[in-house]
C-alpha cells in the first residue's frame, strides 16, 4: 500500500506538471502598406506604438517635426490581414506651454484609457537638447491635459542616453495603472548589449493613474547582439511592452546593426515575467552599485525563423505591439507594426504583422 501512495503521488506530480499551460505566439499573417501614402496632408510612416480600443486602432506617429496620431480600422478574416482603413489623423497642436516650450516631443507609444477616453503617450524627448523624457495625456482631439511625476533615478539628463530613453508602453490589466520601458540602460546602470553577455538592464517603471506617479520599478536584461558586425552601429533593446495578463508581460527586443541593408533587425519576442522575488528598484540609483533580481524571461519568437513569410524575408523596425479582437477559433489576436523611419535611412517597410496567441 506505501508503494502504491508512492507511485500516486509521482502520477500526480507529473500530470500536475503536463497539464500546466504555457503561452506561445504563432506567426499568422503580414500586410505592407505602400510607401509615402498620404493621408489628410500627412504621409503614413513612423509608426512607433500603437493600441487597439473599441474597435479602432491608434497609432502614435514618431515626427518630432509635427507630432500626431492615426486612427485606423483593420480588418482580419480568416487569420488574414484584408486592408488597413485610415480613418483620422489628429495632431498635437495644442498651444500649451508643455508642447513647444518645456518640451521636446519624440513620442513613441500610445495607449487609449477607455474609461476615461484619454490618449496616453510616452516622449523620449531629446537628451542633447537637456529637453526630459515626459509621459503624458490628451484628450481624443490632441488637446493637453496631464503630465506624471517621473521618479528620481529618471530626471537626471547626465545619466541618460540620447535616443535610448522612454519607448514603449503598456495599460495594466487591473487598468490601475501602465507600464512604461526604457530602450536601454542608464549609464549609471549596466552596458548596452554587445556581443558578449554583460549585464545589461532597463528599468520598466509603474505608474498609478490616481496619483500620476511612479509607485514601482523592476529590472529587464537585454540579450547579446548575435550577428557579426558589418558596420559602426550595433544596437539592441526593447522596443514595445504588453501586459498580457497580471505581472506577465509581451516584451520585444530589436537589434539593428548597419551595413546589411535592409536586412539589418533581429527582432524577438520574450515572455518576461516579475516575480515575488523580483527586485522594486525604484529608489535605486545606480544598477551597478547594488544587487538585484530582474524580470524572469523567456523566448517566444524570433523573427528570424519565419522571415521567409515575410515580404522578401525582411524583418523590419517593429515598435509596437497591441491585442486585436479575439480571432475566429477563440485565441486573442496580436498586431505587430513597424517604424520605417520615413524610409530616411534607406528601403524599409510598414509592415502589419498578425500573430496569434496560444495557451499550450
């Protein structure tokens, strides 16, 4: 009879441990909308964040020059991407002294509050100008209405780094608050990734929408560059956060390394995860002067094993990430948009990427 309770319990363990459900993400689908379409005197490009809510899907237009964001219906049959329909463009050109004053707006993602029908953004601002990383919200019109308290660790410009600021954003899914992510790390905290492993973190910051401020803080590492070097620039960091449900969270990391051409990015999805362990960092100034516990992650996707689904295998700029509505099997959907930098920098596409996600 022990024996027998023996044997019980390891087919309990087992089963226990089989029937355990973990996410995936499967490819379904891209669209590529063509070049330089212009739209109510604004040309479609720079595409940087983007949220789906009621129905619609907003994207956050990444144009220093002439901030603004696009309001879009897309629609999907079938797992497939049919057309992306334009509907609005509204420009930021509220005359508040926030805008063009106190400011430099180099925004890079957006979220839609529904309950309050508020447009939340993140602005990496401009370091080499002394010009602050800002988060902030409009009303649906473009019209200024609120700014949250940054914490301590990110008001210091010295220990910034230009264009590595504030880059993706995410609703929380108790709609208490949002999640904001650096691109890369504080000088003051770890080393851009190389193409050696090296401790590498950025800080995803807590924001309470009651009292607009910060309240937590955890670290994320970045991977290694894996592809060797072809030219001087070789850059890798997060680009785009999801919570997808309670402390777990989509995060994409996107390597961009010169002298390939088009075929520059390495873009990978992580399932990062924070744990009762991980480390509240949001009264730590320096990383690299104390011990900590970073988010738990693991791979989900590289864009590299379905590039050939991808229009002539190039995986370009992806900088947002949204859910879609639920697709015809039940799975939520996932939209996926690049930024083409307003092809500046040479051939790049606005591609609309469709995945699906999968609780195995």
């Amino acid at each position: 009879m022990k024996n027998c309770g023996y044997i019980f319990l390891i087919i309990s363990l087992i089963f226990s441990c089989s029937s355990k459900q973990q996410t995936e993400l499967k490819f379904l689908d891209e669209y590529v909308l063509a070049d330089s379409v212009s739209f109510q005197k604004s040309i479609i490009g720079g595409l940087s964040g983007v949220d789906y809510s009621n129905g619609y899907y907003y994207f956050i237009v990444d144009d220093a020059r002439n901030p603004r964001f696009l309001k879009a219906k897309i629609n999907v049959l079938q797992s497939e991407i049919v057309n992306v329909d334009f509907k609005n463009v509204v420009y930021l050109n509220d005359t508040a002294q926030f805008f063009y004053k106190e400011n430099a707006l180099d925004l890079e993602s957006i979220f839609i509050d529904e309950k309050t029908q508020e447009v939340n953004l993140v602005s990496e601002g401009s370091i080499r100008k002394d010009k602050k990383p800002t988060v902030f919200k409009t009303d649906l019109n473009g019209k200024f209405i609120a700014s949250y308290k940054l914490p301590n660790n990110l008001k210091n410009n010295e220990v910034i780094k230009h264009n590595a600021v504030f880059e993706g954003s995410s609703k929380s899914i108790d709609n208490k608050g949002f999640w904001v992510t650096m691109e890369a790390p504080l000088k003051i905290d770890g080393s851009e990734p190389t193409f050696t492993k090296k401790s590498s973190p950025i800080r995803i910051t807590y924001f309470d929408k009651q009292t607009q401020k910060a309240t937590k803080q955890f670290a994320y590492q970045l991977e290694h560059i894996t592809k060797p070097a072809k030219g001087n620039i070789n850059l890798n960091g997060v680009t785009a956060i999801l919570e997808y449900k309670e402390n777990n969270f989509f995060i994409i990391e996107r390597t961009y390394q010169n002298g390939y051409g088009a075929y520059g990015n390495i873009v990978r999805i992580f399932d990062a995860v924070l744990g009762d362990k991980t480390t509240n960092i949001l009264d730590v100034e320096s990383l690299k002067e104390t011990s900590f516990i970073p988010l738990k992650k693991r791979l989900l996707i590289n864009f590299e094993d379905v590039k050939n689904q991808l229009t002539e295998g190039i995986i370009d700029n992806v900088e947002g990430i949204t859910f879609g509505p639920k697709l015809e099997n039940g799975n939520q959907s996932l939209l996926l948009v690049t930024d083409d930098n307003f092809q500046i920098y040479g051939k790049q596409l606005n591609q609309f990427i469709l995945l699906e996600v999968e609780e195995k």
